[in-house]
C-alpha cells in the first residue's frame, strides 16, 4: 500500500532526520557524503532553503532547515529519492535506502534551535566517532564555530547572529555552549 502524501508544510524552521533501513549505512564513504552534500545545495537552490546546519552519520543524517511554504515535501522526495538511486547504482544494490519516510520536528522558539543545533552537531560525539564535535569533519559546525570556512551551502547567519552581532565573539558564546555544559545565553 503506498503511503498518504505528507499534508503541507509551513514556512518555517525544521529539524529533518532520514535513517536508513536496518543496518545498511546510508553513507558509506566520502564520495556519496559528498554527492549527498551537492544534492542538498541543489536542492535547497531550487526550492529556495537555507541550510542553517547539517551531520552525516553513517546510518543516518540531520538537517536544519528555514523552507518556505510547501517546498519541504517535494524536496525531500528528490533529494532522498535521487541520493538512494545513485547510492544503489554505486553500491549495486537495489530496494530501499531509507527505513521509513523522514521525520520533522518544527523549531518554534530560540530555545529550541539552539537545542537542535547542539543535539545535531553533537551527534558524532554522542555516538562515540570523535571526541569533541569539531573533531567531526561531515557536519557544519566546524564552520559555524568558526574553525574553518565551513561548507559551501551552509548559511549559518541567523545561526550565529542569536550568540551576539559581532561574529567571532558569537562564536566563542556558541562554542561554550555547543562544547560545554552550559545553558543558552
């Protein structure tokens, strides 16, 4: 039985989640997180989001996105559709990629950004693949913290600008609270 269409979503902020089915990595290498991460410029080119932040696990990955109305749903179906057709013909495998379709979480509130940011990007150490999360080198917060140029398609701005307006000063501010235990300015 095919699946309901998703109803419309909202303009707004969302933390995005695809897992893969079962124990199959939905990356295996460097070169399909690299496909996947020119997808989701593609992507958010053609239906004009802005990826605030992003981590690639091995079985799974997060994204933050601001989508204008009704642009999430036919995005994801590309971008998820496309990645596990390219992911298959690379791997010669067939079926499904993904274990279920993607999950949403709508940020509502300061507070809840920052959460997200923080359980995104914090991903990998709680998994146990580094030590600390800029150790990560598939995720976005290297460059919004300010540890190197960051991703292309990244655009962290707003991110960054609710740590203070002066940039490297928000990122020390966004630094203690992503990498210590402290509660949001």
């Amino acid at each position: 039985m095919a699946r309901q269409a998703r109803g419309p979503v909202e303009a707004g902020r969302y933390h995005v989640r695809t897992r893969s089915a079962g124990k199959i990595p939905y990356f295996k290498d460097d070169i399909g997180r690299t496909d996947f991460c020119n997808r989701v410029a593609r992507v958010a080119a053609k239906y004009s989001w802005r990826c605030e932040a992003f981590c690639l696990m091995t079985t799974h990955y997060h994204l933050l996105l601001d989508v204008p109305d009704n642009t999430l749903q036919r995005g994801m179906h590309w971008l998820n559709g496309t990645y596990a057709q390219q992911f298959n013909r690379r791997h010669g495998r067939w079926g499904h990629l993904a274990g279920a379709r993607y999950t949403i979480t709508a940020i509502g509130s300061l507070r809840q950004l920052r959460n997200a940011f923080r359980y995104i990007v914090r991903n990998p150490v709680e998994a146990g693949m580094c030590e600390r999360p800029q150790d990560y080198v598939w995720s976005s917060y290297r460059g919004t913290a300010g540890y190197d140029g960051g991703f292309w398609f990244v655009d962290d701005r707003d991110l960054v600008s609710y740590y203070g307006h002066d940039r490297p000063r928000a990122q020390r501010r966004l630094r203690r609270f992503v990498e210590g235990d402290v509660t949001p300015p």
